[in-house]
C-alpha cells in the first residue's frame, strides 16, 4: 500500500504532482479561475469590507499565502487568525463578513467553533477543505474541495501543495470579481503548468536533499527566516521539521530576527533562510550576513542560477524560477523532503510523530 516506498510520508510527497493536477482540474477555463460552486456567494464576496481566514496549523499556514495574494491581487484587507483564537476573540461580524475557513480532515475543533460563531452572526462562511461530507463541508455556505485522496502521514504534505493551489484559484477568483488584475493571468497561467514543474523537481532533487539532511540533522535547534510569502514557507518548513525530527525549529520574520532572537545564534544554531528572488531578496540577503556573523550556517533555499546567495551561505537549494506568489507552493516539497529525511536518519517514523493525531477533533 506503499507503493514501494519506505513512509506513506515519501509516497505522499510524490504524489505531489497529480495532486495538484486534480486540484486544478476543469478550475481554469480561458486562462481564468472557474469555481462553479461559488457562484451563490459571489455578490457577497463583492460587496466584503473585509475578509477574515480561520484555521489551524499547516493550513494556516496556506492562509497566509492567501492573506498576501488577496492583499496584491484583489485589493481587499484581509485578517487571519488560528482558530483557537478567533474563536474566543470579539471580533466584529456581520452579513456583510466573509470568512475562509481552511481545514483538510474539516474536523477540527476549534475550526469548526470559530465558523459555528460566524454563521449565528450573520457571516458567510466559505469552506476549503479535503473531506467530502465532512462537518466542515456541511456546516458552510460553500465549499472548494482539494480532491487530494486520503492523507494517511499525519504531518500534512500533499495536502498543503493542494491547499496551496486552491487557494491561488480561489485567490484569482477574488480578484476577478473585485479588481480584475492582470498579473493574475500569468499567475494562472504558471500555475497550470506546476504539475510538470513538480514532476521534474521531484524525480531530481531526493538525492540532493539527503545529503543535506545528513550534514544538519544532528544539530538540536534549526531557525527558519522569511520575509513576505517567503514568511509562510519559513513557518511551515519549521512546523515540518519540528513535528517529525524533533529537532527543535522556530520561524521568524527575517526583519525580526535583531528584536531579540538573533541572540540565540551561535555556530550550534543553523538557519534555513527561504530566499526566492522577489522584492524583498536583497532584504533577506543583509538578515542572512547578520546571522553569518554571529557564525551560524545557513542553508539557503532560493531561485535557480542565483550566484549572489552561492557566496554567502554553506549549503543551497534551488528552485524553479516562478513569480513571486508561486515559491510558497514550489519550495514546498524541499523543506518536505528535509524534514522527512532529518526524521529518519534520526530514527524516527516520520508517518506517526509522537503525541500528534491526524485530525484534532478535540479543544
Ligand atoms: C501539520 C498538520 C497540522 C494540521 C492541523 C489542522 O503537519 O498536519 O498542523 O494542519 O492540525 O488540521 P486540518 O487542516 O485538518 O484542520
């Protein structure tokens, strides 16, 4: 049921690309975002002064890919939060709120409280999650599935690259009903060609990683630094590594580091920099001599041919060249593969991390 691999967590990962390929399937039609299933609240999405994402985990993390593409592309403020915050927090909701919730088992606890509090206020409640008939899925207005087939690794992979491509529609899908951005055709476009992207990075980079992976995995701290959606990726590529390694990962703004945690760098606390070539790169490149300074390695992930960052760091990994709201979904499988390779020259079973479970169905 392995399918010849050693973890449902390495099968899964390579399922990446036909995962997406069903994600985006009959979801572009002329180069543009076609979501049938949200056409009842599209007035409703119209009309928003704002929009607020509730969820928990790996899938907030998506959230805040979301959060940055709706800011650039569809010119709307929007506020995210976990939702075992949103759901004690008083926040203001009525009928003209919209509210993403974003949830692969649609089971979670605390996600499903914080849209019970929308939806008896008023607020339309539109739902991403992986699970037909799920609580999720019947308690909302609309839902967007992943059809990403069941995920039996507990620490979330294929499910994120899926997420991650729903929510660009989705995010496209805002935007041509509110602004009409025309960036967000070459969006489109690259996006539909990510499930070849993936193919050819997946059969090509496994081995590579291993070899990183036994360079860092003896190490007790890891410290993930992003700016911008590069601050998502830097999030989840530490919730990866800390779940099943247990090497201990936090993520912080790169821009944050000298408020305080830049104290904690030595040359026993490497850094995993995620530094795609965006607007923001030669920010994060000056955060990056801050930390060589202080002697830790840095591992950097960034664009293909980048020379500048080559001189700079110890070891790097290179990814596609994609615009700029894309590195989140095709640095993914990287830090994936990182994390599952540091689990398992740990010892470590990287399909069953200790004290997690799949779905969260509890407070
Ligand atoms: C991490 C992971 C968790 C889940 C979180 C939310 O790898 O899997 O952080 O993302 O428990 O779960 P869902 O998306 O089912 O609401």
């Amino acid at each position: 049921e392995k399918g010849g691999f050693p973890h449902f967590m390495l099968k899964e990962i390579f399922e990446e690309p036909e995962v997406l390929r069903n994600a985006l399937a009959g979801r572009i039609k002329n180069g543009k975002a076609h979501l049938p299933e949200m056409e009842s609240v599209q007035s409703r999405i119209k009309s928003a002064r704002n929009i607020q994402i509730v969820a928990c985990g790996t899938s907030y993390h998506a959230g805040l890919v979301l959060k940055r593409f709706l800011e650039d592309h569809a010119s709307i403020s929007v506020e995210i939060d976990v939702a075992s915050e949103f759901r004690y927090r008083n926040i203001h909701i009525d009928n003209s709120t919209v509210v993403i919730a974003i949830s692969q088992s649609g089971e979670t606890a605390d996600t499903l409280e914080g849209i019970r509090k929308v939806k008896a206020q008023g607020g339309t409640v539109v739902a991403v999650t992986n699970v037909v008939g799920s609580t999720l899925a019947r308690e909302s207005d609309v839902v967007v599935y992943l059809n990403a087939g069941p995920e039996i690794g507990v620490a979330a992979t294929k499910t994120y690259v899926s997420q991650l491509a729903v929510l660009y529609i989705i995010g496209a899908y805002f935007s041509q009903i509110r602004q009409d951005d025309d960036r967000v055709i070459q969006i489109i476009n690259e996006l539909e060609g990510m499930p070849t992207v993936f193919e050819s990075t997946l059969s090509t980079i496994n081995e590579s990683i291993v070899q990183l992976a036994k360079e860092y995995y003896q190490y007790r701290h890891f410290m993930y630094i992003g700016r911008g959606y590069g601050y998502p990726t830097a999030m989840e590529g530490a919730l990866k590594l800390k779940e099943i390694s247990y090497i201990h990962a936090s993520a912080y703004q790169a821009g944050e580091l000298k408020h305080g945690p830049i104290a904690l760098l030595d040359k026993e606390f490497p850094v995993f920099a995620i530094v795609p070539d965006d607007g923001l790169k030669a920010k994060v490149l000056s955060n990056i001599m801050e930390t060589r300074a202080r002697n830790a390695r840095v591992v950097a992930i960034c664009t293909e041919g980048d020379q500048e960052i080559g001189r700079i760091v110890n070891s790097r990994i290179e990814v596609p060249r994609v615009s700029e709201v894309l590195y989140p979904l095709v640095m993914s499988p990287y830090l994936q593969l990182f994390a599952y390779h540091a689990a398992v020259l740990r010892g470590n079973d990287p399909d069953k991390p200790r004290n997690l479970a799949k779905s969260v169905t509890v407070e």
